[in-house]
C-alpha cells in the first residue's frame, strides 16, 4: 500500500573536525490512520515471511531517488547516509548487483552510502557476510559493523571482514556512566577498532553524562536521542546543511 516512510538519524564526531554530515536512514510504516509504527511493530513479520530482502531494496531505492532529486548535490556527495542489510539480503546473490545498479543510475558518488550489517548476521554465515561485505568495499560503498556486542562475541573475526566503522550495541552504552563493565567493554572496542583501523560509534547516546563518558573513553562517533531524534528524511534533505548538530554546540554543553 505505499506506507513506508524514511527517517534518518544524525550522526556527529566527537573529536577532530570531521564535519561531514552523516545520518542513518531508518524505516518506518503509517497505519490505516496515518499514525507512524517503528520498526518494532511490522519488522519481526516481515522477517518471517522471507520479505526483508525486498524491503531493503525498497529503502535503497527511495533512499537514492529522494537523494538524486536533492538540489544541492554537491553537499549530498559530501555526506554520509549509512543503510542496514538484513541476513536475508545478505544471503541474497543478486542484492550487491541492485545496489551497484542503484548506485550507478542516480549518479551519487558510492562512498556516499554506509551500508551496515549486524554482527548476529555476521557470525551467522561468516563466509557469506565476507563476500557481500568485499563486494560492497569493490564498490568503493563505506562500511559499518551493527550491534557490536550483542553476539557471542569473538573479536577474532574482526580481521577477516573489511569494515570501517563498528557501532557499539546501545544496551553497553545506556548504562556506561554507573556500569564499570560497560565501561570496560566500551573502551576495550575502542583500543580494538584501532588497531583495525576503523572508527566507534555510539548507539543511544541519551544524555550529556553518557556524552562525555564516551568522549573520555575515546569513542570517535555517537548517535541517539541527545544527538537528535529520527526525523523524516524528507525534512533532513530540505534542511539539508543546515540544521545539524556540532562539535563545538557538543562541546559547550559538556565542557
């Protein structure tokens, strides 16, 4: 029926003067009635019915024609928008082939997009997560490993798949500042996405003391409600370079 609509949520560094906008794109559904239903609510369905494949092209799809029919395109070459891959899609040959063809007909640049996987999709068929992940990389796409922590964890994996960023679970974030073992494991990511060259981010950076915490411990990235909340992708591309947060706005609330 059409009732998908894309959110995106804003991304911002904690160190540096890395300002490129970066967002994550985020799916939602309205109701009969026009109300909006998160993820929560259709997603684990979708699943399912074997149907998460054919999702994630729709939100690649539109994702690309909504950012192909942006004026400023400049700017938008110049940012980030990072997109999940569901196992589904990832156990799909013909997935990469949809996104190099997207890619190629709305003429953005293909470091523009993120795609992320999550590490459950990951260490479930490591042999597959490997090839769309290398295939995506040969693209010049950026990539983003999801959910870090929420798997039995074996960091040992972490050197065979080429990813740039790893995001850090929000059930370790939301309780870092009370949490030491929160806090342990957080900085231990981040001494290890070092040494693999790759860049943290944090998910559910609710309020100032989490935001300081992470700066402190050294995470490169944060995304949650603090930041700002999803907002329709819709209204991000219409305000598009201009109303972000920064660095330095950060900065004075936690300084």
């Amino acid at each position: 029926d059409n009732r998908f609509v894309l959110y995106g949520q804003q991304i911002v560094p904690l160190h540096g003067d890395d300002n490129r906008p970066r967002f994550e794109i985020l799916l939602r559904m309205l109701d009969e009635k026009g109300g909006i239903l998160s993820p929560d609510r259709f997603l684990s369905a979708a699943e399912r019915y074997q149907m998460m494949s054919s999702i994630d092209r729709w939100v690649f799809r539109e994702t690309t024609r909504m950012l192909g029919e942006t004026e400023n395109q400049l700017e938008i070459n110049l940012a980030s928008f990072s997109v999940n891959v569901s196992t589904q899609s990832m156990m799909d040959d013909e997935f990469t082939d949809f996104v190099e063809q997207r890619i190629t007909d709305s003429g953005i640049a293909a470091d523009t997009f993120c795609f992320e996987i999550t590490e459950t999709s990951v260490l479930r068929n490591l042999q597959r997560a490997q090839q769309l992940l290398h295939r995506l990389q040969k693209l010049g796409c950026r990539l983003a490993l999801d959910d870090f922590g929420t798997g039995q964890c074996s960091f040992a994996y972490l050197k065979d798949i080429p990813v740039q960023y790893i995001k850090i679970d929000g059930t370790f974030v939301r309780d870092i500042v009370d949490n030491p073992l929160s806090l342990a494991i957080v900085e231990s990511v981040g001494r290890i996405a070092k040494v693999i060259n790759a860049h943290t981010v944090a998910e559910y950076v609710e309020n100032d003391s989490i935001l300081e915490c992470l700066r402190d411990a050294g995470i490169d990235f944060a995304q949650g409600y603090r930041i700002g909340k999803p907002r329709p992708f819709a209204d991000i591309l219409t305000d598009f370079g201009t109303a972000t947060v920064s660095e330095a706005e950060l900065l004075e609330v936690t300084s």
